[in-house]
C-alpha cells in the first residue's frame, strides 16, 4: 500500500463488494442496465469514460452496474492493427 494514495485499496474494496453482493437473489438488490454504443467513430476513451460515468451513476443511486456485452473499440484506420 506504500505506493498508493491513502485510502486507495479501501474505495477499492468498497466499490468491489458494492458490485458483488453476497446474495445476487436478495430482492432488495436494484440494477442498473446499461447497453453500449457499438457504432462505429467510438474509440477506447470514449467508450471508457461511457463506462465510468455510468458506474459513478448506478454508485450514486445504490444499483448495482450490469450490462450487454462490453465490444472493444472502433481500430478501423489505425496502423499497426
């Protein structure tokens, strides 16, 4: 922990076990489904910060984030690919 911020792995561990209930079938869990945008001109970043906006949202309101299948970003013209 020497080479993190203070309180680093605990808002970790926090935002773990938010994500991971004990009980998956408690039915006073709530959800929060998100589909992507898999259309093409979404690059990682964008496709990321979509990504943490909704955690921070679905954080907020007490839901847990659940969503569709997460497709990896639009390389279409990148050279090296």
């Amino acid at each position: 922990d020497a080479d993190n911020y203070p309180l680093t792995r605990r808002g970790q561990q926090d935002l773990w076990l938010h994500q991971h209930p004990a009980n998956c079938s408690d039915p006073g869990l709530r959800f929060m489904w998100v589909g992507w945008e898999n259309g093409p001109g979404f690059g990682l970043g964008a496709r990321i910060k979509c990504m943490l906006a909704f955690f921070a949202i679905a954080v907020r309101e007490n839901r847990i984030l659940v969503s569709d299948s997460f497709g990896r970003a639009d390389h279409a013209g990148c050279e090296g690919i």
